[in-house]
C-alpha cells in the first residue's frame, strides 16, 4: 500500500487449484482469471453502502468500481490433478 496515495498494488499473485480431470484447459484457466478479478474487485473496490432503514444504496455497476485491467496483477497458475477414486473416469 502506497502511504502517499493509499493505492495497493500486488507484488506478486500465485494461485494453486485442484480441479481433477480437466477436459478444457483453456475454459478452466479463464474461470480463474474471473474469479481472481472478482474476488480482488471485492476485497479492494466495492463498498455495500445501506441507508439507515436497511436499503441497500450500491445495488448496480453505476454505484461502485469494478476492477480495471490496470487494477490487476499477473497472475501465475498452477495446478494440480486429484482424481476421484469413486468414479471410473475419474
């Protein structure tokens, strides 16, 4: 975190997933990089804001900042292939 601007920046990103069997690599990597954005847009822009009755004030994409490109580290991908026992196809 940047004491001047208060900005945060990522020095580095791993992530580590489990998902057994992939059947489409590509697809799987692209549910990560989503989930990825998604979740540090959560942590580090959005805000719920309610009203003091209890509605809630950020409901839709006008009321809070998604996460840009420039918002977002590189990611590095690993993963790792546990097959169920319990299924022939694993």
């Amino acid at each position: 975190v940047d004491a001047g601007t208060g900005k945060t920046s990522f020095v580095n990103f791993v992530a580590a997933d489990d998902f057994g069997r992939l059947i489409n690599p590509m697809i799987v990597e692209g549910q990560v990089h989503g989930g990825l954005a998604q979740g540090i847009g959560q942590a580090l822009l959005e805000n719920a804001v309610y009203d003091p009755s209890g509605q809630l004030l950020t409901a839709s994409f006008m009321d809070y900042a998604m996460p840009r490109s420039d918002d977002l580290p590189s990611f590095k991908l690993s993963h790792t292939t546990t097959l169920c026992p319990g299924n022939p196809l694993g």
